[in-house]
C-alpha cells in the first residue's frame, strides 16, 4: 500500500456507491484514514465491509448524514471535528437527481438542498479542521452538465419543475460555489478545485425516475466510464503531489479546462444565498 497519504484523513460524501465508493477505496491505497459519509447505515457498512476486504484497509469509519438538512450536517459536522481535529481531504460527492419537485425535511427543493446547500454546509462547517490540517484540499464533483442558474428561483417555485434542469444548476452551481471558496481559501493552505468525472455509469439517473432518466442511465450504462474510471481523477486531485496549492480550477480527465461559469459577482451572490439558506 502506498504512504503518499499515510498518517492523513479523508471524508468522502456520498461513498456508499459509485464514484464515492470508487474514491474510498483508492484513498484507502493510498494509506489515508478514509470516513465514508453515507445516508443508509446498511448501504454504507456494506461498502466499508467490500473497501476494506479489496484493500486491506483497517483505517475506515462509516458516518451517517443526510445533506439535504442542515440541522444534520451540523450535527454530523460537530461529531467529524470531535473525533478528527484535522481534515486533509473533503470530497463532496454525494448527490441526486429527482424527475419531480421533492422537498427535504426542512421545506427546501431537495435537489438544491442536497447537491448545493449539502456542499457548501458541509465545507463551511469542517472549514477549521481543514485549517488545522493545512495543506488540505477540498475536491468538488461537479459536472459538464450544467447550465440554467436562476439564483431568483433556485427551487423551481416559479419556473416548472424539470428534474434534469434541476440537477444541471445544481451543478453550476458547485462550480461557482468553488471559485468563491477558493478565494476565500487564498493563503490558508487549503486548496479547493471542481472537476467533471465523465459520463459515468453509477446509476443515479435511472433511480430518479422519469424517460428522461431512464433514458440517461441506459446510456451511461452503454457508453459510460465505470466508477472507478469516473473516480480517477477526484484521487488524483486529491493526492498528487504535484497539485500542492493549486486552487480554483476545473479539470477533467486530469486535464485543467476552461469554465465557462466565472463571474465574480454572480459567484458571491451565490456564496451569499447559500449563507442565508443555511443559517
């Protein structure tokens, strides 16, 4: 096993399946202390169980949060920083897809809530630990399938309901959000960097429901990477050496590319919504 991360932690959210799993798992290679942020207690001892079996591993911890609720994430915030003082990697990864207008338990969309407000709590809340654990990176899964913020109508009250533009601001979103958390990071010795795994088979359109969906997941089954392709690049942002601080960058396929959502002031206008729709 590799010492490149040895002796550091890691959280990864979302990592009871797919490109979470995938990313548990090769930070578990190499050497890191990998907490698994699940929803289901059942999906998430079974993917520790199928971690630790394939890489030996005995640094892993399962933690339960829904990051759709803020109150959740900050409990579970609190529990993370009691028993990991210092944090070196932040993966957020875990997210959905709804084909119609769901709410969370605090009365937000829930796409919104778990795929934008989950990200930028969660970071927000584990900011001290990263600082503590400097140099520390903070790894965004976004998406090229972005497009459509409304930050006048994040939750779709005025506009009709599209569950795939839904999820495609969401994913604006993330990166925006990054630019602005990577100006805020500037000198602290916390990077942070969003990144578009590919076209990847993990299943996440076909559970969302719709023609729409169905019709995606087939494709990403057909032509899609597998998870651990999809993944490749979130452990390399992660790990490399050669990436020790650089921040506010998009990549795909370890390639930095251009984002065509940079707007400083739409950026901190969604820095600030996102305060206020957390507090």
């Amino acid at each position: 096993m590799s010492a490149l991360l040895d002796g550091r932690t890691a959280l990864v959210t979302g990592a009871s399946s797919g490109i979470g799993r995938e990313t548990a798992r090769a930070l578990c290679r190499l050497g890191a202390t990998v907490v698994m942020a699940v929803r289901d207690a059942g999906r998430g001892e079974e993917a520790r169980a199928d971690v630790e079996r394939t890489t030996g591993s005995r640094h892993l911890e399962v933690a339960l949060c829904d990051f759709s609720s803020p109150s959740r994430v900050r409990s579970f915030a609190a529990a993370f920083r009691e028993r990991h003082p210092a944090l070196h990697v932040l993966v957020l990864n875990a997210g959905i897809w709804s084909a119609r207008r769901r709410l969370s338990a605090e009365g937000v969309e829930l796409t919104w809530a778990t795929n934008v407000l989950g990200y930028f709590l969660t970071a927000d809340l584990l900011l001290p630990a990263l600082r503590a654990g400097a140099p520390s990176r903070v790894v965004v899964v976004a998406s090229e399938l972005a497009r459509n913020l409304d930050l006048d109508d994040p939750q779709f009250e005025r506009r009709p309901y599209d569950g795939l533009e839904a999820y495609a601001q969401s994913k604006q979103a993330n990166r925006m959000w990054t630019w602005a958390l990577a100006r805020r990071l500037e000198g602290s010795g916390v990077t942070a960097n969003a990144m578009h795994p590919g076209g990847v088979d993990t299943g996440i359109f076909r559970k969302g429901g719709s023609v729409k969906g169905a019709l995606a997941g087939l494709s990403m089954k057909i032509v899609g990477k597998s998870p651990a392709e999809g993944a490749d690049t979130v452990v390399w942002l992660a790990s490399a050496p050669e990436l020790e601080g650089v921040s506010g960058r998009y990549w795909i396929d370890r390639q930095e590319h251009p984002c065509r959502f940079h707007h400083q002031a739409e950026e901190e206008r969604l820095f600030e919504l996102c305060q206020r729709m957390t507090r």
